[in-house]
C-alpha cells in the first residue's frame, strides 16, 4: 500500500536556495571593518611618493633578492587596496614600473586591480545588488536594460576614461546586473592602457628622484596620450551605436 508523508511538500518554493540576511551581510560587513582600520591606522599614508624615495634602495634589493615573492607581494597589495578603496593606485602602478619595468608592471596591476575590483562587485552583489533591484523604482530597471544591452561596450569606457572614481566604477555594475564574466573581461581590458601609461612613468622614476622632483599624475591627461585612449573608448562605444542605428525605424 502507498502512504502518503504528510507535511512532505510543504516547503515553500525557494526557501532551500534562500541565502540568510546575515550570511549575504558578512562579507560586506568584514570589507567595511577592513576599510576602517586602514584608515583608522593611517597606513593609506603609506602610499606616497616620499615613502617610495625614503625605502626604494630597500624595495630594489628585495625585489633583486626576491623574484618570484616580490611580485605576488605586491599583487597582494595591490589587489588589497583596490578592494578596500584606498587612495593610492597611480602611486602604486608607478611604483610597480620602478621595481620591476613598464611591461611587467602593467601585467601585474592588471591583474591584481581585476581581482581587487572583481572582489568588491561580488560582494556588492551579493549583499546589496538584489535587494536594491526589488526596492527600486521603474528607474532603476530601465537603467539597467540600457545598460546589460550593451554593458561591455559601456563598461569599458568607463574603465577606459577616468570619469568616474575607479572605486565607484566597481560598484555599480554589480547594481545594474552585470554578468560577472562581462565585469572581470571590461575590467581587465579597460585598465590595461591607464596601467602601462603610470608604469611607464614608473620605470624611469630613478632619474625624476635624482632631479629632486616628483612624477605628475596628471599625464594621462595629457593630449598626446588622452587623444589615443579616448579613441579606444570611441571604438568600444561603436557597437552600441550600430544596435542603435539598425533599431532605428525605417521610413
């Protein structure tokens, strides 16, 4: 005889998968905490010029003595300050052109901002994405259809032209329903071009510290050197345009 288990179904749909409050609020509050005791210590002021010029006999030397230790410390670093939203990044990419030359610094920012940014959109993500999307207005939803139409092609002209605050461009593709796959290929294309620009600073940085000067950030605002990446920021916007152009109606 076949018996029925009473109370067998009565699980709501969904409550298996359901992720607690607390579980998705952990990482961002962890990430918080961290943010706060690096300020709260001041070791951001760390990440000057001064202090490279005081300790780079020092950083050579290890880097010399350490070939393969020093560039993953330094991609730990990296990666860290970019997922705790510490100022600093340009003087690090430079700093990393010092040590170790142009091309092999820009593989190794490259690579360690990805992962720092891709750290800080999950946890966005997870934390705050879905909940933002179920409160939001109309708004919000139309943004993000515009936006996940084209989202690559928009994420990496973000990237690519400094806009926006590097830290704020982390965010908010997690609350516009970016793709993670999509976020880390933007990222780390987008950011190859402003990372070779600082390392190449970086690699002749010996002979700016022995004019008794300091490196301008602002030379990626400069022409010769704004006009290219603005170019490729143009470039990634065309595929955009041309959904837009074949959308348009005919007469």
């Amino acid at each position: 005889m076949r018996r029925e288990v009473a109370g067998s179904n009565t699980r709501p749909a969904g409550a298996a998968g359901a992720t607690p409050l607390w579980k998705r609020l952990l990482p961002l509050g962890i990430l918080l905490l961290a943010i706060a005791l690096v300020f709260a210590f001041d070791l951001h002021a760390y990440l000057n010029f001064e202090t490279l010029q005081q300790h780079r006999e020092q950083l050579k030397d290890f880097v010399g003595r350490h070939a393969l230790l020093a560039p993953l410390l330094f991609m730990a670093i990296y990666a860290a300050v970019i997922a705790l939203s510490v100022p600093g990044g340009a003087v690090l990419t430079i700093a990393g052109g010092f040590l170790f030359g142009t091309l092999p610094a820009t593989l190794y920012v490259v690579v360690a901002a990805t992962l720092g940014a891709t750290a800080v959109f999950l946890v966005a993500k997870t934390a705050l994405g879905d909940s933002l999307r179920a409160r939001a207005g109309p708004w919000l939803r139309r943004m993000e259809a515009g936006f996940a139409e084209s989202a690559l092609s928009y994420l990496l002209v973000l990237r690519l032209i400094p806009i926006f605050p590097f830290w704020l461009v982390n965010l908010v593709p997690a609350f516009l329903g970016v793709g993670l796959g999509t976020y880390v290929l933007g990222t780390f294309l987008g950011i190859i071009p402003g990372s070779f620009v600082y390392a190449s600073v970086g690699n002749g940085l010996g002979a700016v510290f022995d004019a008794g000067e300091t490196p301008d950030l602002g030379i990626v605002f400069e022409p010769a050197i704004l006009i290219p990446i603005v170019g490729l920021a143009v470039l990634a916007l065309l595929p955009v345009a041309h959904r837009k152009f074949k959308a348009r109606p005919r007469r």
